[in-house]
C-alpha cells in the first residue's frame, strides 16, 4: 500500500511545470463557463486559457497556440468592456 503512494508522488514530481499548470487550467476551465454572465468569468476564462497555453506549446500545436492567444485576448477585451 505505501509503495503505490510513493510511486504517485514519484509521478507528480515528475510533472513538467506547463503539465501542472495544465490541470490547474482544467479546473479553472470548468468553472469560468458557469460565470460568464459576470466580468469575474471573462478574467477565469483568460487566466485558464494563459495557463493552458504553454503546455500546448510544448506540445508543438501551433494552432491551438494561436486560438488560445486570440481568445485570451478576446476575453481580457470584454472583461475590460471593450467589446
């Protein structure tokens, strides 16, 4: 019993930075939605999609990069009230 839970720290530990930031971007993802009829679920949506970016860039997907960009500053502009 006490090996698994070392061997799944071991894991942890062995995360990248953007993979940690990653899931930390998930869950932030999955509540901003439910906000967005307020100016504090724009600014969850361009945190989680700032965070969320460099491990797609990790990865080599260009064009995610550039959707998240755009939408990060989409968001950022309507939770300023620009758009």
């Amino acid at each position: 019993m006490r090996t698994k839970y070392n061997e799944k720290k071991k894991q942890l530990k062995e995360l990248h930075f953007s993979d940690k930031l990653a899931f930390m971007a998930t869950g932030i993802l999955l509540v901003a939605p439910y906000l967005l009829a307020y100016k504090a679920g724009f600014i969850l949506m361009a945190i989680g999609l700032g965070m969320l970016t460099p491990q797609v860039y990790r990865a080599k997907q260009y064009n995610l990069v550039l959707l998240n960009a755009v939408s990060f500053i989409g968001y950022v502009l309507q939770a300023s009230g620009v758009l």
